[in-house]
C-alpha cells in the first residue's frame, strides 16, 4: 500500500519561518505530507502572503474581541480541511479548549529553551536567552512538544541540544538556536512521517 502524505495544517502570527521551510520541503519532495490550512490571527501575516503563493489556502481568524468565537472557529476551519497533525510556528495567542480537545495529542509547538525549566507563561522569545544565560547553564536546547491546555507543558517529542559558549549573550544565543530551529522542526516531521517516531500518547 502506498503510504498516504501527512496532512498539515499551520498557525503563524507573524512570519512562519519554520513553516516556510517546511513548505518548501514538500515541494521539494523532501518531506511526504500535504499542507492543507494555513491560519493566522493578523490578517497581514506575511506568513498568509508567503502561503497563498504557494498555492496552500489560508484564512484569517482573529483572536482578540472574541476569542472563546475563534477557538472555535479555528477547530472547524482545521476539521474541515481534515488536517492530522497542526504546526504552531510563532503563533503568539493561547490555544482554546474546542480547537485543544478536537485536536488533542496532535498539535506541536517549538520552544527556544529547555524544558519544563524555561518555560510557563511569559517565557518566550528573548526572555528565555535571557534566563538561559542567567542561570550559567553551558548548554540550552529547542524543544519541540504537544500542545495542552498549559503553557509550554505537553510531552516532549523531539529535542536539540546547542552549546552556551563563554560570552554569549541572549542576542546571540537567539541567533543562533532561531537559524536551526527550521531544519529542526523539519526533521522531526520528517522522522514522525515516515514512521521513526511516534508523537506521545496524551
């Protein structure tokens, strides 16, 4: 039996920059799986831009003035477009109840630091660089996990390990862990694609 291609679905604030890559890795036959949604919450996105040209269909649902309408609005655009398996990358709003138990054990999120230690609310983008350098730790990580009701809580799928190097600062440390975050994310979804690793049982 022929295998049948992942289907994805993606939530992007801003840019996509992980998406992006993994777009074009289908494309490139690189990765098996087919990119079904993509949604954001800011309906200039360039992320939507950068999709629609791609020829994957987008819409746009915003969260603010009535987020309990859009959590439920975000699981029935994702139900329909029968994805599998939905990608945060840079979605900077919490996930609702509706769209987390529709989809429960299939949503993945990437952090830029060590989990569960660098984590919770509040923690993300340059603050976690910077409580990473704070705690003199010589290593941090990117962490790909679940996505449950909890601020970066859910089990754990993937992680990768990056040395902090004596002077670095949370500018660079952030430079650096940010260029291989795409790649990363990829390789994950290509080794659950294909089999070589199962997402946790939540």
């Amino acid at each position: 039996m022929k295998e049948q291609p992942i289907r994805l679905g993606f939530l992007a604030t801003k840019n996509g920059t992980s998406m992006r890559a993994i777009l074009a890795a289908i494309q490139q036959g690189a990765l098996l799986a087919k990119p079904c949604l993509v949604v954001s919450n800011v309906r200039d996105a360039p992320a939507l831009h950068h999709a629609a040209a791609a020829g994957v269909p987008t819409a746009v649902i915003p969260t603010k003035s009535d987020p309990e309408a859009a959590d439920r609005a975000l699981a029935k655009a994702m139900g329909e477009a029968q994805v599998d398996l939905v990608i945060l990358s840079g979605y900077l709003r919490r996930l609702g109840p509706v769209f987390l138990d529709r989809f429960r054990g299939r949503v993945l999120n990437i952090h830029p630091g060590p989990l569960p230690e660098f984590g919770g609310e509040g923690m993300y983008g340059r603050r976690v660089h910077e409580a990473v350098i704070a705690s003199g730790l010589t290593e941090s990580a990117a962490v790909i996990h679940l996505v449950d009701g909890e601020y970066d809580h859910g089990p754990e799928v993937a992680r990768m390990t990056v040395s902090v190097d004596p002077g670095e600062t949370a500018e660079s440390l952030e430079a650096r862990l940010t260029a291989l975050e795409p790649a990363f994310y990829l390789r994950t979804l290509q080794d659950i694609s294909s089999g070589r690793r199962a997402l946790p049982h939540v």
